[in-house]
C-alpha cells in the first residue's frame, strides 16, 4: 500500500507553536506527529511513502532523512501551496493504475486499523473511500450522510445543523480516476473541490480507534491527555 501524506499546511491555527515548528513535527506525548504516522504505516505494511512540504520544509525533510524506522519516505517540496487536491493532482504519478492509494492528513492523531478501511475499500469495489469518526461537534468538521449501503450520498463541511452523526477523518482511500476528474484551479481542496462530485460513488468507514485533529491549542492539549500510550 502507498500512502500520500499531506504534511504542507501552515498550521496557522496552533500559532506561535508552528512558528517554528511544522505542524507534523508537532510532539504528542514526546513524539513527533510524522513520527507516529511513519510507525502506523509500517504497521499495516505500507511500502512507499510520499510527504508533500512547504511551511519550514527544512525540518521536515531533515528529520526523514535522519528516520531509523522501516519505511523510507520521500519528500516534494510545494514553492506554493496547492491545497490538499492540488496536492493529489501535483503527485497522479504515485498512483498505480491497478492498486488505489492511501490518503491522509499529518496533522490527524489517529491509531486506526488502515488495513480494515483498505479491505472496507476493496469490498465496496468504489473509486473512493472515506474514513469516518464521531466527533464532539459535528458542527466543526465535514459531515456525511450515509445511505444503508455505505455509501456517501451528503456531505457538509462544518454545518450549522448536521444531517448526519459521522464525520470525515481526513483518511481516504482512492484510484486515480478520482484525481483525473478533479476540475478546480489550484488551490483545490479535497473537502470542497473533490469529494462532492463523488457523492453516491464514494464509500464511508466507520473507523475504530482514536482520531483527532490537533490543529488547535486545545485539541493539542486534549491530544496529550487522551493518546492512549
């Protein structure tokens, strides 16, 4: 399995922390995020690893090349940020035309099981598959609306009513005929550019495990408390 890992972010919302500090390299409970998700990826035997950078780009590339673990990731440098679709569409090479891709946020504090949302993806045999988690406010994430068969037929970023009670994890499976169809001009988001036009093709997963978002001061904080070390 290959995995894109979107790494670029400013983190303008976990100021002055990442004034310095990229937010993937971030310590929860004396580790670096990036660190945490290179050892859950070698976990569940994923063989290549893509780390897209821009925001300090220097820490983040000497900190791979000083890695000791399993994997060997690559780095490519964004002089300018593209959004996380403009990332996917920067980087169609790293999709095999026969295997899909994993697809996740370096900023997600997660220990989910990514060989079941990998198997959940090859059974509903859809071009696109969406990890799912339940959050404290749904108000504060994207929201989706499952049919009885899985798949995504709503989806609301940050609504002020939601119609449903699973939200995007930032965890994705996909083929690359999801990155061909995407349209909008860089700066393209995956949230509002690419999985609308997916709507009732795409597959949500219910993950198992821990997720969160560290993006801001207190979900910082509340990551430190609650990772289950």
């Amino acid at each position: 399995m290959r995995c894109l890992l979107l790494a670029a972010g400013l983190g303008t919302r976990l100021r002055p922390l990442t004034l310095q500090t990229p937010k993937c390299l971030i310590e929860v409970r004396g580790r670096p995020m990036l660190q945490r998700w290179l050892e859950l990826l070698g976990r569940y035997g994923c063989d290549e690893v893509r780390i897209n950078t821009h925001h300090l780009a220097d820490q983040v590339e000497a900190f791979v090349r000083s890695y000791t673990g399993s994997l060997r990731p690559r780095t490519v440098h964004e002089p300018e940020l593209l959004g996380s679709a403009g990332t996917l569409r920067a980087n169609r090479d790293f999709f095999p035309p026969d295997e899909p891709v994993l697809v996740a946020y370096a900023d997600n504090l997660t220990n989910a099981d990514l060989g079941a949302l990998r198997r959940a993806h090859q059974a509903a045999g859809r071009p696109l598959t969406m990890g799912l988690f339940q959050p404290a406010d749904l108000r504060a994430t994207g929201v989706v609306e499952l049919d009885a068969d899985g798949r995504i037929v709503g989806f609301e970023e940050k609504p002020a009513h939601p119609r449903g009670t699973w939200a995007n994890a930032g965890l994705y499976v996909m083929e690359g005929r999801v990155v061909d169809a995407l349209t909008a001009p860089d700066p393209a988001d995956i949230a509002r550019d690419l999985v609308p036009h997916w709507l009732g093709r795409a597959t949500g997963v219910p993950l198992s495990g821990y997720l969160r978002d560290i993006g801001t001061p207190a979900a910082y904080a509340a990551a430190q408390e609650e990772w289950p070390d």
